[in-house]
C-alpha cells in the first residue's frame, strides 16, 4: 500500500473513532437554546451579507437513506426560484435561503421535534440542518453544497459578461471544451479552433480531427447566442458561470419547457492565438 493511500484511511479511522465516542452533535444531543441563538447569528449574517443572486445544490438523507433523484440544483434570482434534480426534472419545492431558515424555525419552535444545523461563517446560510422527533427518530439530514454567488439576474451576468467578451476583441482563438449531451460517442473533451471570428477545425482528445458529419463546430459567440435564446425562451432552468476576466462562459446547464434532458456543456480554457 502506498503512503498516499494509507494517510487518508489512518484519517479516516481517527475521524469515525471520534464521532463513534459519541463527541459528534446532532439534533439528539444539540442544545435547542444554542440552536436558536446560531439559528438568529446565522438570519443576522445572511441579512448583512445582501446576496440576492446564488445558486447551490440541496440533499436530503431521511432516517440514512439516499434518493438518487438529489442532489437539486437550485437557483435563485431574488425570490424567484428555479431547481432541478439530478435527473434532469424540475423540482418545485425548492427554496430560497430565507425560506430555509423560516423552516429551520418551524422546526425549532415545535416541541415535538429536535433541530441540529451548522451555518458558513460568512453569509450565514445553512450548510446542513437536521431535524427529528422528540425520540431522536425518524432523522432527516439536508445538506447545502456548491454555494455560488452570483453578481446579478441572468440577462445582467449576460450582458456583463458578453461586453468583457467583446472587449477582448479576440478574432482568432483556442478553447477547450466538452458537451454532455450530444456527440456522447466522441473523445472528448474537444479542443476547437476559431479563426477571423469562425469556426476553423477541432480534434478530440486523441489529437484526431473532428470530421463527423454531424458535427456543428460552435464559436464563443454562438455559446452567447444559446445563452440569449434560453434568456428569451425564460426555459425553467437555466444557470451558466462565466470566466471571471474574460468573460466566456465556462459552464451552461438548461432544461427547455417540457423536456427532462439537462443541456450541459463546460468550457474549459480559450485563450488568444
Ligand atoms: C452539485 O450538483 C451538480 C448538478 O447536479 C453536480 O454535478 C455536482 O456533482 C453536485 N455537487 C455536489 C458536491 O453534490
Ligand atoms: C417514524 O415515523 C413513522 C410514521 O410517522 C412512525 O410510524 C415511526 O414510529 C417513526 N419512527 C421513529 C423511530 O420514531
């Protein structure tokens, strides 16, 4: 056995000892007062915080059980909220941060149950919260993962991010980039060359040309255009990330009216040549 693998298992003994000795919380032992106080601490830190823009993925694990249909993955403008699970529907039971915290409250103020949470020091919103009856059964564990904030709605991230784009007045370019749904039988991820603003050529992974007769060779542009379109289309999912100076995306996931395929693409570099 390698060292490298063995560190992480001698870890991983120490940290489950710990929790089997029964020093790890949970809503069983947690003090309620301490809950309401952190709960309040954590309210006062997300009111301070002013984020208004944020995605992040919500599981749920009652009494140790896992549903394959998480993790959601929510999005929220404001108080408009958008979410799909892991298979690609759209969940309609998703939440804003605030509303989490009122149900973390609920719970809280109802005798018959028992609440453990923990909160991110910064902005205040739950990492994970626990809750269960007053018999310590019946347990359901919600965790909170891959917190992003964003800088504002959809259409101004576009905007935003399509003037930096513009900006860099790139007409001949590189990118690398993989798409996860169509082509599903290419070597991915693809490298794709741009020239005076079009599409030139792209080779797979194994370094061999792109020629299949399906092949739709896109631009950065072309990416923006989707982007706009699903904007327009107000589809009932939609998040993309862009690269913080140049403003490309890096990531588009959307789901049109009526359909369970997750649109997903990821760009991994692009750079001036
Ligand atoms: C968050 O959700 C996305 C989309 O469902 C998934 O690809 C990613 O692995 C999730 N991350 C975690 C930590 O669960
Ligand atoms: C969990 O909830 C079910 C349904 O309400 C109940 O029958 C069962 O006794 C509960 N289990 C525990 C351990 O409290």
């Amino acid at each position: 056995m390698k060292l490298t693998t063995l560190v992480p298992l001698l870890l991983s003994c120490l940290f489950s000892g710990v929790s089997a000795q029964g020093i790890q919380i949970s809503a069983c032992t947690a003090d309620q007062a301490t809950e309401q106080t952190k709960l309040n601490n954590a309210r006062s830190a997300w009111q301070r915080s002013a984020v208004n823009y944020y995605d992040y993925n919500w599981s749920e694990e009652y009494s140790g059980v896992n549903s394959a249909v998480y993790p959601y993955r929510v999005v929220v403008e404001v108080s408009t909220v958008q979410s799909i699970n892991s298979q690609g529907q759209l969940v309609t039971t998703a939440m804003t941060i605030p509303q989490i915290l009122d149900q973390i409250q609920s719970y809280l103020s109802d005798s018959t149950l028992r609440v453990y949470a923990t909160y991110d020091a910064n902005y205040g919103y739950p990492t994970m919260y626990q809750y269960m009856n007053s018999a310590c059964g019946n347990v359901s564990t919600r965790r909170i993962s891959d917190f992003d904030i964003n800088s504002g709605n959809r259409l101004s991230a576009y905007n935003t991010n399509k003037a930096l784009w513009q900006r860099k007045r790139w007409n001949n370019y590189d990118y690398s980039y993989q798409d996860y749904v169509q082509y599903k039988d290419a070597a991915w991820p693809l490298v794709v060359q741009v020239r005076n603003t079009l599409y030139a050529s792209a080779q797979d992974h194994n370094n061999n040309q792109v020629l299949w007769a399906s092949y739709n060779g896109q631009t950065i542009n072309d990416f923006f255009a989707l982007i706009k379109r699903q904007i327009d289309a107000n589809v009932p999912y939609l998040e993309v990330n862009y690269a913080a100076t140049d403003g490309y995306p890096t990531a588009i996931f959307y789901v049109t009216a009526g359909s369970t395929t997750i649109y997903a693409v990821e760009i991994f570099t692009c750079y001036a040549v």
